[in-house]
C-alpha cells in the first residue's frame, strides 16, 4: 500500500525526489476518499467538503472538523494513519460554519483535543448567529440542521485573531479573512507555502466567491479573497473544490484581476 501510495503521489508530480522519500513516513489507509495533497498533509473528503490532516512528529492537527456523517472517516483516518485518539493535539477552525465545526465536540471528547476558533464567530459556534433579511432562511435551514444533528458546539480552548502564531506544522500563522462571516480566519505557513483558505473562495469548474447569502458581508469577502495573493504560497487550499494543486493559485489570480482587485 506505501508503495502504491508513493507511486501515485509520484505520478501526480506534486512532489520532489526528498519528499517522496519523506512521503514514507505515513503511509495511506485504505480510503478513496483520503488524499496525500503533499507530504504530511492530507485531505479527507467528506459530505460537502475536504478536511486536512496535518502531520506533525509526535501528532496530527485537523484544520475544519467536517459535516454530519463524516466523524468515522475522520477518526478512521486518524487511526488508519499510525496515531492514537490522544495523538489528535489540536482542531483549527475556518470559522464558525456547521459544515466546518460539526465534529469538533465528539472528536475533542474522543482525543481530549484543543479547540481552535476564530474571535468573532462565537455566535456561529454556538448556533445563536441571528442571521437577518433574505439569510434568514439560512438561520433557519442551520436551525432545523443543528437539530436533526443533535449539534454541540466545542468548548473552544483558544480564540484565534488575525497576526496570531501556532506552533502546529512547523508554525501556522492565523490571517484574516472576514466577510464570509466575521470572523473567519486562514491558517498560512511560510515554511511550507501553503494556505488553508477556508471558504473564501471555493474551486469548482471556476473559482467561486462565497455566496452572498449567508455571507456575512460580500464586499470585505471580496477584499479577503484579494488578500490571499499576498502571501507567497503555492498550494492554495480551500474546503470545498474538486481538486487543487499547484496551478489552483494561477486560476485564483486571474479571478482576482477580473473583480479588479489589485494587489
Ligand atoms: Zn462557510
């Protein structure tokens, strides 16, 4: 399986000579669904998006927590890569949407993880967001959603601003990101280039801004997606796309230029 795995990552021709030799050091559990995007990073499709596994040497960090019915692949995941629950050390969250945070309590009460969530969508974690005009219907289809899921919110150990450091994968660095909600924050590492987008944008058969409704505020989701090109990343990554790699940040560019957001 390490070798199918390695040779498939080899074929994609994602990764140099040393990083398929890194590549290794976790071999893929059986799953179509779980992908090697890079050496130590992994993503998981779930119901209506992808969750990341981020490898470190003594753990795995998750950025997002998936949607409903996606807790077992997420722990089978955990699991399947070599780790115990305990090895699970932290859950980053984009912010504070149910298709994002849906598994953050079970899977903290299962890992003893801590929680990660931006400042500013405490409201949304905690399913009381009041949503307002045409979005209301979203509040309510959330509202309806949160019941049939029996949603708990994560006790949040941290709250996340803008400019703040986390000492996961080699260093992640919490960037900004409102609009979508307010809160909404990336996760950036320099050491790595790459950048844990969230849902500023989505890649489907084109780059997508957030939906106006329920986006909290469409023009600073505009600014925020501009604001992803200045940092200097090859693998852009967002929650929900088809597939990525490193041509992804070229269609991201050329989006950006035809909403004229100069940077
Ligand atoms: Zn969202």
């Amino acid at each position: 399986m390490r070798k199918a795995a390695v040779t498939l990552i080899a074929a994609l021709g994602l990764v140099s000579d040393r990083s398929r030799q890194m590549a290794n050091t976790r071999s893929l559990p059986e799953s179509p669904r779980l992908k090697e995007l890079r050496p130590g990073l992994f993503a998981l499709r779930g119901w209506v998006g992808w969750t990341h596994l981020l490898i470190d040497d003594d753990g795995v960090v998750l950025v997002d927590s998936g949607f409903a019915g996606d807790l077992r692949r997420l722990q089978g995941a955990i699991t399947g890569l070599g780790f115990q629950p305990h090895q699970l050390k932290a859950i980053l969250i984009t912010h504070g949407h149910i298709d994002h945070t849906a598994n953050a309590a079970a899977l903290q009460a299962w890992s003893g993880a801590k929680v990660y969530a931006p400042a500013g969508d405490e409201l949304h974690l905690d399913g009381r967001y009041a949503y307002r005009r045409a979005a209301k219907v979203c509040g309510l289809l959330k509202f309806l959603g949160r019941g049939l899921m029996r949603y708990r919110p994560p006790k949040v150990d941290v709250w996340v601003r803008d400019g703040d450091e986390l000492p996961f994968w080699g260093g992640l660095h919490v960037v900004g990101l409102p609009g979508h909600t307010e809160g909404h924050v990336g996760y950036y590492t320099a050491s790595k280039r790459v950048f844990f987008v969230g849902d500023t944008f989505a890649v489907s058969f084109r780059i997508a801004l957030p939906p106006a409704i329920p986006s909290t505020d469409a023009a600073l989701a505009r600014e925020s997606f501009g604001k992803v090109l200045d940092y200097d990343a090859d693998l852009l990554v967002p929650t929900h796309y088809f597939s990525i790699d490193e041509h992804t940040i070229d269609r991201v560019r050329a989006k950006a230029a035809s909403l004229n957001l100069k940077r």
